[in-house]
C-alpha cells in the first residue's frame, strides 16, 4: 500500500477551490491501494495535520501542527511523531505558493515525488507572460498584449486600444481562477481593472480579446503525454471566478466539445505542443480559443487544474474512459515513476 499525501489549501486567493478539489480527490482514492495522510495549510501558511472528517470550507490553525525535517527519510512530523515515508505527495494547491514552482522546489529538496510537472514547468505556466513568450516562439499562436509592471507610469486606455484592440482583457501575470481578471471596453473599467489586477501581482497582462469558442483539453503524462478530445465553455463575455464556482452560474460546460472531425486532432496536438513547450510533466489543462476561421490560440496552461464536482479536467477524462479513480491512480503512477 501507498502512502499518499494530500496537500491543500494554502496561501493564495485560490484557498476555498483547493480545500474543494481535495475533497472530491480524497473521495475517489482507493483506500485498499493508499494510506492518506492530509495536511492543510492555513491562510497565513501554518501547515496542520488534519482529519477528514473534520475538514471544512477552508483550512484554520486549530489542528496538529506539522513540522520539516529536511535530510530525513521521514521528513513530516506533527507533535514529534514521524509522519511515515511518503511514496508520493498529491498538492492541491492552486495559485501563488502552489501552482508557481515553490511548494515543487520544497519537495526536490525533501525527494519526495509528486503530482503534476516540475520546478520550471510550474513556474512558467503560471507566468502568463513568460508562457506567452514561450509558446510565441514555438510556432504558436497568443493574443497580441502588453505587459504592465508595478511602478511603471500607466497608460490612457486610448493608448492602449491602439496597440491590442478596443475590448481588452486585464490579468494579473501569476494568478488562476480568473482572480483579479476584468474584460475592459472604456476608460473607466479601464482604471478598476489595472488597480485591481495590481493587488495580485507586479505585473499584469493586457490581452487583445479574441472572438472565438473557448475550448479546454486535458493533457496527461512525461515524456509521452495523451490528450483528451476538448470540451467547451459557454458564458457570456468571459469565464469569471463567478461563473466557475458560484452556485448560480450560467456558464455552461459542454463535453465533448462539437468539433469538426478535421480540426480536433489539430486541437489536440496543439494542447501537447504547449505542453511540452513548457516543459509541463504529469498533468495540465491547456486552455485554447477556436476563432471562425479555424485559427487556433493557444491562451492558459494549467498546471494543478480544479478537481471540483464540476471541474473540466476530470470530466474530460472520464469522457474519454478515464474514470476519476483511475485518474488518481495515473496520476500517482506518474509521480512516482519521475521521481525515481
């Protein structure tokens, strides 16, 4: 049996969508196949070992404190009793301090594989600016955008329109779940959205809005990574942390996406071209928009997609015959095998 250990929450505005994907993971992991131990890390980042049964929206600083032994082969340890050797370390933990390369760099140092790609692969997907740069260059198509960094005088929306177009897309460089994203058409939105996109990060992305259907396929492995056929995200002028996760959203997700037969293996083999463009291993949800002349864009890469009751990656993957479990299971396989 495989000991497993779920890490979620963290210190990101992400917190309460990571507490969510660890529950549905902690439910579809074969009990006769893991020992799980979860440890949560609170807003202000104390890491607690914590019960399922006791888990709740978000992780508090009530439980067990977890401490790190680096050099040990049991490295965790809660009131000075050893943790046990882990065989593999499931992180959900999305955004900053999770999805960025740092928590990966921690357990380099601790040797203790896990789940979804690398220090580098982490680290440029969650920089929008440096993953655009990285899939320009490989031959692939990004929304024309401008790079705004804290300090820097900001630009009139006017001047703005001239370079990327009239409807604009405001984004902190290094946050998910559309955190701190506005679709900007005037001067006025215009002032909101830099203000707010800057209390995520120091630099932030102006994109041009591209007109096309927003598609998602879900691409799983290392050095020779499957892809799944996509699905599509039907909501309005654009898919806002509301949308994803409130109770009342209109957004409508449609699996398998319809797609002429003819340009899905071109979808397909676009999302593993980004992939492996940034060196991404494990697992990761790229992202595309699919304009009416069949340009193909390529806008996200994932690299810890939500595991929600309605997120898109596991859905894709049950679509093409991937049950949720097996999923888990694939996921872990692949942990380990990197890791050894």
């Amino acid at each position: 049996m495989k000991h497993i250990l779920v890490l979620c929450g963290g210190q990101s505005p992400e917190h309460e969508i990571s507490v969510r994907s660890a529950k549905n993971i902690l439910k579809a992991m074969d009990r006769s196949k893991y020992d799980v131990t979860l440890v949560g890390i609170s807003k202000n980042g104390a890491w607690r070992l914590i019960s399922e049964e006791e888990m709740g929206d978000e992780i508090n600083t009530q439980g067990r404190e977890v401490t790190i032994q680096p050099g040990q082969a049991s490295c965790l340890s809660s009131d000075g009793k050893s943790l046990g050797e882990i065989d593999a370390v499931f992180p959900i933990l999305h955004g900053p301090n999770g999805e960025d390369g740092t928590i990966q760099g921690l357990f380099r140092l601790l040797k203790l594989p896990f789940v979804g790609p690398g220090v580098l692969g982490s680290a440029v997907s969650m920089d929008k600016d440096v993953t655009k740069r990285l899939l320009r260059d490989s031959g692939m198509k990004v929304a024309d955008w401008v790079l705004i960094q804290k300090g820097e005088a900001i630009p009139s929306f006017d001047q703005i329109a001239s370079k990327v177009g009239s409807t604009v897309f405001v984004k902190p460089a290094n946050m998910g779940s559309s955190v701190g994203v506005h679709r900007v058409t005037n001067g006025d939105e215009w002032k909101h959205a830099i203000a707010d996109a800057l209390k995520y990060d120091r630099k932030v992305l102006v994109e041009r809005g591209i007109k096309g259907r927003e598609l998602e396929c879900a691409v799983l492995g290392n050095e020779n990574p499957e892809a799944t056929g996509v699905g599509e995200v039907q909501s309005g002028d654009f898919y806002s942390y509301e949308e994803k996760y409130a109770s009342a959203s209109h957004a409508e997700i449609i699996i398998p996406a319809k797609i002429d037969a003819k340009c899905l293996p071109i979808l397909k083999e676009t999302a593993i071209k980004a992939y492996k463009s940034l060196d991404c291993e494990g697992m990761a949800r790229v992202d595309m928009f699919l304009t009416d002349t069949g340009e193909i864009y390529v806008n996200e890469v994932n690299t810890i997609p939500g595991f929600t009751s309605i997120s898109m990656y596991p859905k894709l993957w049950e679509e093409a015959g991937l049950s949720y479990s097996d999923l888990i299971d694939k996921l872990i396989d692949l942990a380990i095998e990197r890791g050894n």
